[in-house]
C-alpha cells in the first residue's frame, strides 16, 4: 500500500493549474451511454475514479479511446449490456449513475451495490423515487435491478436535493416520453456541466442551476464534444493549502463563479483571493483571523446543498481552521462520519472539540507536528495532506489511494510548489 512521506512547514507558491471536475466528468460518462454516435470529452482528470467509469463503460459494450491527455472519444454503437459487473460497482459510489442511462437506452439496468467513501449513511432512495416515477420498476435483492417498458415524463418532487439522484433522473428523462419536471433538483457546477453536455447532444433542459429543472424528452441524442469544468472543491483545497502554509499561490483555469459559497466561509476565517479572468491568487501574508459575527459571537460555517459551502470542503477547511487565531464553529450537516478524522488533527496538536458526529468547535492558532496517519476517504486524506504540509517535523500518510482517487498527479503538482513530499 504507497504512502506519502512529508516533511512540513514549508510554505507552498508559485502556479498550479485546476484539473477537470472529477465530480462532472463522472456522470458526463455515463451520459455518453445514450447515443449511439461519438462522445469526446476533454479536460477529463486522470485519476482512479474516471478511470473505474471508464472500465463500466467499456464492460458494458462501449469503446473507449484516448486521444491525448485528459481527452476521451467514446461510442457505446451496438449491443448494450445491462448489468455492471460486481468488482467495478463495488470500488466506485458513481457506478449508480448507469441505472438513468440504462434504463433509457436498453429498457433495463442491474446494479450491484455501489462502493465509494465511507463517510456515513448515503442513501439511494432518491434515486429508486425518480426513476419509478419515470415509469421504473425496482427490484432489490443483492443487486438493484430496474425495468421499464417505455419512460414517461412526470412531474417529480425529490425528497432531498441529491446530486446523483438529480443526474440520474435527468438522463433518463432526455429520451423520456413527455415533459419532466424535477422539483428539489441539485445545482452543483457538475450537475450544470452534465445538463450542458446533454443539451449539446440535443436535450431540453430548462433551468440549469435552479433548484427546478424542466427536461422535455427527445426522440434520440447525437454524439457532442464537451468540455469539463474546472474542480472548484480542487480548486478550494489548494486555496487551503496556500494559507494554511503562508505561500503566495497562483491557480489557473479556474472558474471562479463557481467559488462563491467558499468565498464567504473562507472570508470568515480571515482569508481572501483576488481574482482574474479564470486565475486565481491567494497572496501570502493573510490575515488568518476569526471574524465574529455582531456582538463578538463565534461565528459558524457550515455546509449546504448548493448553493451553500460544498461539504467536500468542510475537511479541508477544519484543518485551515486550526492555523486561524480565534474560535470557530464547523457544522457538517450532511454526513454524520465525516467529522471523526479530527481525532487525528487533535493528536498533531490541534486544539478541537468535538461535540457530536457533525459539529467540531476549532481554536488557533495551534502548531501542528508530524504524525503517522491513514486516509480514510479523499477529502479527509487531503485535509490530512494539508496538515502533514503546515506541520513541523515529518508526517507519514498511509492508504493513500483514498486521496489518488480524487487528486491529480498530485505529488509532482505539489512537488512543483515547494513541498517536501515522497510517495513510497
């Protein structure tokens, strides 16, 4: 199993370039299951999630071919297959974002449980709840297995703002009889991404970014060559990295629209960026202090559904936290286990309460030592990464898959910027 060796307390700068959203690029594979002509995808990060999609791709009867870096064609021509072999469903959560494509293209899709970050419950209710109102029927036995003979518009409440759910019901209602409209839909950037994409194929989607999304199916889709976004909770985590270790870092290829919500909370903490065009400069010499809300009261960030602060960076942002003078609340609301790596930061030195599976009171700021730990998930393992850098003395970070799977070329990048860092 590789690790990182780090030796911290160095200040990262200079200039790195956001990769593509992984969380885009996922369902935008799954979506070039719905036309038999040529996707090309570009900007695609090469990582271990986009290339296990990549694999259920290819299983399921399609070509994939690679035509430089981070550009993909793919063309799913034939005979489609049905079902996603157990191995590949189990290493991925994503591999659920077959089933609106399945479905749609040969009428049926039998998924083995999806695999992906232990970080508490997630359910997949939502998903079952569109596509049988779509006209789906759903089996669930030791794999989820959905059938339907023809799918028909419906007028859809979701009964949580689920991102995956939100993709998989608009997939299949692109080539759904009717109108669809999906009430309580997700707004991530990813999700505006594959709703772009899909509309470049020939879809209908109206209200792209809203919480209400108006899908009027289509005989069938063209094939389309689509660009993926920059990874904002990428772009979040090296604006992390750069003032939790006093670097002066310039990010390109941003999308900075998309980092509103993270703007605030990180505001909160006493940390700014200016921006230019898609460039992204996070100077050195921060103000990293605490901003009380009125009347001196400790202030609180807290995660959302878009457009609140993305929950992928609540990690990430507890460790910046711990370099910040003042006290300040971290709510996760959406995971109830992906707040327990903090025992690890309290080990470095961190000065942390935890006050329940969701809620963590951080006071700083503290200096951090080197410490032997294990990623349990991407975003914690980066947070973790992030430690390690603004840590003295050397860190050893195990199980660092965790942290490949949603991070590109992630050594050589922070190589590049100043860090101490060897994988082994």
């Amino acid at each position: 199993m590789s690790e990182y060796h780090i030796d911290g307390g160095v200040p990262l700068s200079g200039t790195v370039k956001a990769s593509g959203n992984k969380n885009a690029a996922l369902p935008c594979i799954a979506a070039a299951l719905l036309t038999t002509e040529p996707v090309v995808l570009r900007n695609i990060p090469e990582i271990e999630d986009v290339q296990v999609m990549l694999e259920i791709y290819a299983a399921l009867g399609g070509s994939v071919e690679s035509q430089g870096p981070n550009t993909f064609r793919l063309q799913m021509g034939g005979a489609v297959s049905p079902s996603i072999p157990v191995e590949l469903a189990k290493k991925i959560r994503a591999s659920i974002l077959f089933a609106g494509p399945l479905l749609a293209r040969t009428h049926k899709a039998v998924l083995p449980p999806p695999g992906g970050d232990v970080i508490g419950r997630r359910r997949l209710d939502t998903h079952f709840l569109a596509l049988t109102e779509l006209g789906a029927k759903v089996k669930t036995n030791n794999a989820f297995t959905f059938s339907a003979r023809s799918l028909k518009g419906a007028d859809i409440f979701l009964d949580e703002a689920s991102v995956t759910g939100t993709e998989n019901a608009v997939m299949a209602a692109a080539l759904a009889k009717g109108k669809t409209i999906l009430t309580n839909a997700a707004g991530e950037p990813h999700v505006q991404d594959l709703c772009r994409m899909l509309v470049s194929m020939g879809a209908k989607i109206e209200g792209i970014g809203s919480n209400i999304l108006t899908i009027t199916g289509v005989g069938e889709l063209s094939g389309c060559d689509f660009t993926i976004g920059a990874d904002f909770m990428e772009v979040g985590s090296f604006i992390g990295l750069a003032a939790a270790t006093g670097g002066d870092l310039h990010i390109q290829g941003t999308r900075p629209q998309d980092l509103r919500p993270a703007k605030v909370a990180f505001g909160k903490l006493g940390i700014s960026w200016a921006q230019e065009g898609t460039v992204i400069h996070v100077p050195k010499n921060q103000l990293m202090e605490v901003n009380n809300d009125l009347g001196g009261m400790i202030p609180k960030i807290d995660d959302a559904p878009w457009p609140g602060f993305p929950p992928d960076l609540t990690s990430i942002i507890t460790v910046v936290a711990t370099q910040v003078k003042g006290t300040v609340l971290i709510h996760e609301k959406m995971f109830e286990s992906r707040m327990f790596f903090v025992d690890k930061l309290i080990a470095m030195g961190a000065h942390i309460v935890l006050c329940d599976p969701h809620r963590a009171v951080v006071s700083g700021p503290t200096r951090l030592h080197g410490s032997d730990l294990i990623s349990p998930d991407v975003r914690a393992g980066m947070a973790m990464l992030i430690a390690a850098l603004c840590a003295n003395g050397r860190s050893v970070i195990r199980n660092v898959y965790q942290i490949e799977r949603g991070y590109e070329h992630l050594v050589e990048r922070l190589s590049a910027l100043g860090a101490k860092i060897v994988r082994k």
